[in-house]
C-alpha cells in the first residue's frame, strides 16, 4: 500500500502520521457515557466513530486495547464543581438506589450500542470501582505540589501547574484568558482560584454517594477518574485518546493537567474529537424538545420522524459523514441513507452470486483498492470510502447485466475486500433480523408451522412435515415429537 495511516490532532490542530508507541499495539481511550439517562443520539454518533476506528486499526492488524468508562459517579451538573451528582439526583427524583439508576442505563447504554453493531471495548471500567485508584492519585498530585485541601475537599491549583507546565495546549485557550473569562467566586466557594478544579469533594450530609478518603468522606472529582483508570489500563503514555468535541475543555484539559503534574510527560499521543449531531437544523436538548431517542428512532415512537429507521440505516448515515463534521439528522437525509445502504445491501447479494466471466477486468481492482485505503487512512474518511464502495457497485451490477466482465481472481479479491469493508471496517449488517418486532411474532410464526405439520402428520402427508422440520432444523430450531404434541427448541 502507499499510503500509511493519518490522524488529525487536535492537540497539534493537524494531520500526523499515526504511529504507536509499541509497534503492532495500539492504546485507546474513550470517555464514556455518565449513566443516569438513556444514551442520547449524540453521545452514539461519538461512539459509533470511535467504533469505526477501533475496527479499522484492528483491520489493519493492530492488537488494540481499547478502554471505554463508564462514568457512575462524580458528574455534577455543572463544570464549575457545583450542582448535585446527576445519578444521585435521578436517584433522588425516583427513589430509588443510585446503583439501580446505573444499572439501568448502564444496560440501555449497552443494549443501544449493541444494535448500532458497535463492538465493545475490550476493558470498560467504572468510577465506583476504582475509588481507591484515584484517591492514590490526588496523594500523588498533591506530593506534588499542585494541589491543595480546604475544609475536606481537594482541589487542583491550576495557577501553580501553569507556572511549571502550560496548561490549556489542548483547547488553545491560554491562562490570562481564563482569568479573564471565568467569572469570580461568590465567597461560598472553597476554591483559591476559579480556574482550579475539584479533585475530591466532601460529601454533603443529604448526598447518598460517599467513600471515606484521608480528607473527608466525599466523591472523586469528573475529570480525575479518566486519567486513574487510563493510566492504569494503558500506562502513563498512551497513543490514543478520543472523545465528543464538548469534552475538550475542561474534561480533557483537565485530564492532561492531572496526568503532568506527576509524570512530567504528555499522556496521550494523538487527541481524537467526534463532532455533534444536530436535530434538523438545530442543536439537540431534552430541554427544548429537539430531541430523539434512538428506540424511538427504531420503532417510529416519536414526533419528529414519519417512519422508523433501522440502527443500521442510522448507522450507515453517521458513517456517510466525517467524524470531524457537523452532521445534521432529518427525515430526506436519513431516507436517502436508507436507499443508499439497501443498494449496498443489494450489491453484496448480486456480488456473491457472480460468476466470473473473462479473463480479464473491466475495471481497474488495483487501483479501486488503493483509492480505498487511502480514504481510511486520510484520517478515518468514511464517506470516502462509502463513495468509492458505489464504485464498485455500478460495476458490480454492469457484470451482472452482462455489459462488462470479471476475471476468476479479481472476483474473488473484489468479494473479500467489498466484505471486509462493508462487515469489518464500516461494522454493517443486514438488517433481515430488525422485522422482527419481539420474540412473540417469532413464537406465533412457529407454533403455526408446528399446527400445519401436526395437520400433516395426522393426514400422512409425510413429506410435507419432513419438510418443515428439516427447513427449520437448518435454520437450528428443532422439533420434538411427543404424544401430547410437537414442541420446538432454538438452539
Ligand atoms: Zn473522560
């Protein structure tokens, strides 16, 4: 191949070649959901692009570590350390344990991602499971220098850290600008500085979520749990980071600063931003009502579409963009999505029914598989790669019109690259199984296949009932013969 793989930076606010630290590996960390409602279509598209590069480095041949969190404590409701914990509050508003509320989106979180064909992380720690990792951690920082206690709770002095190590190189913005812009303290704030950030918080007597600590019984600060569990899963150096582009700043400066302040060194190689999702036009919040589940998406229960959408069809419309652009969701777009991906769905049938028909090719394979790579390695461009698949795809169905022609050999490699990129690299699917509405229209389609055999059966039609039960034995559902009657298993 020609080209190697680019990443766009956003610490270096460029294009790098992408090189690990250890080669053949690959370290990549993406901050996760916090748990305490259903994953928003926003929060899917972020990890839906980093699933097409967990899948890409890994198509590659990278070995890839991939650690995604799960955030179950410590995110306020506001970036300036104030606000009430998100789960507890849900917890509050319901009455219900914090642990139910985590449990329950936690599952949401991971049943939604699994129906948009996202593999999971190979490692997805959670906050509460790594409190004794992170009160190490402010120990540490606080050895330092760089932190500071005030009546329980622990705070990170932004002003002192900037002294030594510039802090702000990942958002661009520089501490005489922070100063400037964040606005002062009230006086019921224990901080020195506005910039500084909470690394531990002293637990309210109202508030449920609470670990003891050296300095009170509290909670870990938002951003402090990143860089514990990155740091023990990837080490103090790793190549990837990634994220929704709102975590820049504070989250990911924040990240960074904690990590300097003990090892002296860059933590992450390679920032990597997602962009957001707008809502016809307009940005998605629960708040105005421009906003969409992606279940309601599935199963058409919502106002804003006429029709439901497959997560497939969803999928493949976040992938016709770049990861790096804006990309707006209305019912044209996610239609032409929709025909776009069933021509694709269409061509791979037509594709595996080909027959080679020459000795040569009407089509250039060689130079059709560079012009791919090299769209993926231009910084995961799969739009690109989309364009160049429907290539493909007129040729395809020429061959199949019998107006051009294929060669034994390059068929075979056309078959094998077509797949590899529409399965393993975009992470499609078909969508047959997506009909099936719930396991009962499945249940009620086999207990009348069972009657029509057992009517079979009682007339002596016996081919009609071997029929039945070795076309669903084929498909694993097996048919048990009993005196009271037939019964069915799916293996
Ligand atoms: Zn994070």
């Amino acid at each position: 191949m020609n080209s190697s793989l680019s990443v766009y930076n956003s610490l270096k606010g460029e294009k790098q070649v992408f090189e690990s630290i250890v080669a053949g590996h690959v370290g990549m960390y993406v901050c996760g959901p916090t748990v305490y409602s259903n994953v928003h279509l926003g929060n899917c598209r972020t990890f839906i692009s980093f699933d097409l590069m967990y899948r890409y480095l890994k198509h590659l041949g990278y070995k890839v570590r991939y650690v995604r969190n799960i955030t179950d404590a410590g995110h306020l409701e506001n970036d300036a350390d104030e606000g009430e914990d998100r789960i507890a509050k849900k917890a509050r508003l319901e009455s219900i344990e914090p642990m139910e509320v985590v449990q329950r989106y936690t599952v949401d979180f991971r049943n939604i991602m699994a129906q948009f064909n996202a593999l999971p992380p190979s490692i997805e720690p959670t906050a509460t499971g790594h409190i004794v990792e992170q009160i190490e951690l402010i120990k540490e920082i606080m050895e330092q220098g760089y932190a500071y206690e005030v009546n329980g709770s622990v705070y990170f002095d932004v002003l002192k850290f900037n002294k030594d190590i510039p802090y702000g190189k990942l958002s661009g913005r520089n501490i005489e600008d922070l100063i400037h812009n964040t606005r002062t303290l009230d006086g019921q704030s224990d901080k020195k500085n506005p910039q500084d950030f909470a690394l531990w918080k002293k637990a309210e007597p109202v508030h449920i979520m609470r670990w003891p600590s050296p300095w009170s019984d509290g909670f870990p600060g938002w951003h402090l749990e990143c860089t514990a569990m990155s740091r023990k899963y990837l080490g103090t150096q790793f190549d990837i980071h990634g994220g929704g582009m709102d975590l820049k700043f504070p989250h990911h400066e924040c990240e960074i600063a904690q990590a300097e302040s003990i090892d002296k060194t860059p933590p992450v190689n390679y920032w990597l931003h997602a962009n957001m999702l707008t809502l016809n036009g307009k940005k998605m919040a629960k708040s105005t009502g421009n906003n969409i589940l992606p279940k309601e998406m599935f199963n058409g229960s919502n106002e804003v579409f006429k029709k439901a959408f497959s997560p497939m069809a969803v999928r493949f419309f976040t992938l016709q963009a770049h990861y790096r652009s804006i990309v707006d969701l209305s019912e044209t777009a996610l239609e032409a999505s929709e025909k776009g991906f069933n021509r694709l769905l269409e061509a791979l049938q037509t594709l595996e029914n080909l027959s080679p028909s020459a000795a040569t090719t009407d089509f250039d394979f060689k130079a059709w598989k560079e012009k791919c790579y090299e769209a993926m390695n231009d910084d995961f461009n799969s739009p690109l790669l989309i364009a160049h698949l429907f290539d493909a795809v007129k040729f395809i169905n020429s061959v199949a019109n019998q107006k051009q022609e294929i060669s034994e050999k390059d068929l075979e490699d056309l078959k094998n690259l077509f797949n590899a990129f529409f399965y393993d690299v975009l992470g499609l699917k078909s969508t047959e199984n997506d009909g099936v509405k719930d396991v009962s229209q499945l249940e009620g389609t086999l207990k009348l296949l069972l009657e029509i055999r057992d009517q079979a059966r009682a007339s002596k039609d016996f081919e009609t009932s071997d029929l039945i039960r070795d076309a669903l034995l084929e498909l694993n559902i097996q048919i048990n013969d009993a005196p009271e009657g037939s019964s069915f298993k799916i293996n």
